[in-house]
C-alpha cells in the first residue's frame, strides 16, 4: 500500500482519504492518540489539574 509523503494536502477529504486508504476515521484515529497521550503522561497531566482526556466531538 502506498501513502502520501508529502503530508495531508486535502483537508477537506480527509475521511474520503482516510478510507481509501483503510484507516480509521479520523475522529477515532485522534481520540485514540488523546487517550494514549494522556495515560502515558497521566501524572504530570494531573498534577497540572487535567484530571481527564479531552476528546473530539
């Protein structure tokens, strides 16, 4: 499977490219990251009063 190497050009298309390309939707893709993120960072995340993820919508 080839992908972009020049980064995301079409912004507007983004879940149309991100099918094509069998990945999931980026809501998904970015709210995973935000949790993983936030678990790898947890304590520094509270101790800076974040108590939780903020997630898209």
């Amino acid at each position: 499977m080839n992908f972009p190497k020049i980064g995301l050009m079409d912004t507007i298309n983004i879940e149309q490219l991100r099918k094509d390309y069998d990945l999931p939707p980026f809501r998904d893709y970015y709210n995973s990251m935000t949790i993983n993120h936030f678990e790898m960072n947890k304590q520094a995340m509270l101790d800076r009063g974040i108590t939780e993820p903020k997630l898209y919508d």
